[in-house]
C-alpha cells in the first residue's frame, strides 16, 4: 500500500473567521503502509540493483522503503 491520503475541507464559518483564507483542507498521509509480500526476501518494486546494469525490482544493497506519516494543510488565499 504505496499511499493513504484523507482529507477534511474545513467549513465556511471558519475560514471566514480568518478573513484572508478563503479555503483550506487538513490531510493525514501514510506513506508504505502495508508490504502484500512480506515472506519474498529482496524484492522491491522501486529498487535497481547493479553499477552497469539494472535489475529493477531486485534489492541489493539498498534499504527497504520505510513507512512514514505526515500532515499536510493547503491553503488557498484572498486575491
């Protein structure tokens, strides 16, 4: 599971109080969440694996995806 996004755009009421905002959206982000082959050893998706020739999806000395989480806020401003 590559990425998980949700999203809640904040009501009207709100992002007038701020007077300079005319919207905004908060989001929690999970990153590499869920590996579906946890049992086959050095295979990633997204690893290369040699100096002259890649071996795409083949892990060598590379270290595993990790998994990571994160905020994000967008917001758009007032012309």
């Amino acid at each position: 599971l590559r990425q998980v996004a949700i999203g809640y755009n904040l009501p009207n009421y709100m992002v007038k109080a701020l007077r300079i905002v005319e919207s905004m959206n908060v989001s929690l982000v999970g990153r590499n969440l869920l590996v579906l082959m946890k049992k086959t050893e050095n295979i990633d998706p997204e690893a290369t694996f040699g100096s002259s020739i890649n071996y795409y999806g083949i892990e060598g000395t590379n270290l595993p995806s990790t998994r990571s989480y994160g905020v994000n806020v967008n917001i758009k401003f007032k012309k």
